[in-house]
C-alpha cells in the first residue's frame, strides 16, 4: 500500500468537499425552516435569593413551570407550579 502524498492530498481534498457540502445542506435546512430552530425544551423564567448559597429557581419545563431551590447541601425540586 504505498500511497504517496498525492493520494493523501486526495483523500484530504474529497474530505473537505463532503464536509462543505454536508455545511451547506445544515445552512440551507436553517433558512428554509426545516430544521429545528430554538425549540427548547427547558427555559430559565426566574430565580431569587434566599440567602447567600441558596437560589429559587422557576423553570419552564414543556409549558409548565417547575420550582427548584439550588445551593444548598442538595438540590432540590419543590414542584410544578
């Protein structure tokens, strides 16, 4: 398997002409709608102080809220709203 530097500048080139092709289908998808574009799942709406560690956090969560409380020895979820 010999295999010079010209097959390595070969191989190299068809590597980069898939990887622009494959770069232009994703932008094209973007601009046309066709990909998912911001549709997350998870939204951070609010969070407050409790004390100097611990924060209320209210997420959104596929539409609803949840209540978390972060800093302390453990995390933990309170609830949906």
């Amino acid at each position: 398997m010999g295999g010079g530097l010209g097959q390595w500048a070969t191989v190299a080139g068809a590597l980069a002409v898939v990887l622009g092709l494959l770069w232009g289908a994703a932008r094209l998808a973007r601009r046309s709608g066709l990909a998912a574009q911001g549709a997350r799942r998870i939204r951070l709406v609010e969070t407050t102080p409790i004390d100097s560690r611990r924060r209320a956090v209210i997420l959104r969560v596929d539409g609803r809220e949840a209540l978390i409380v972060t800093g302390g020895p453990q995390d933990s979820f309170i609830g949906w709203l």
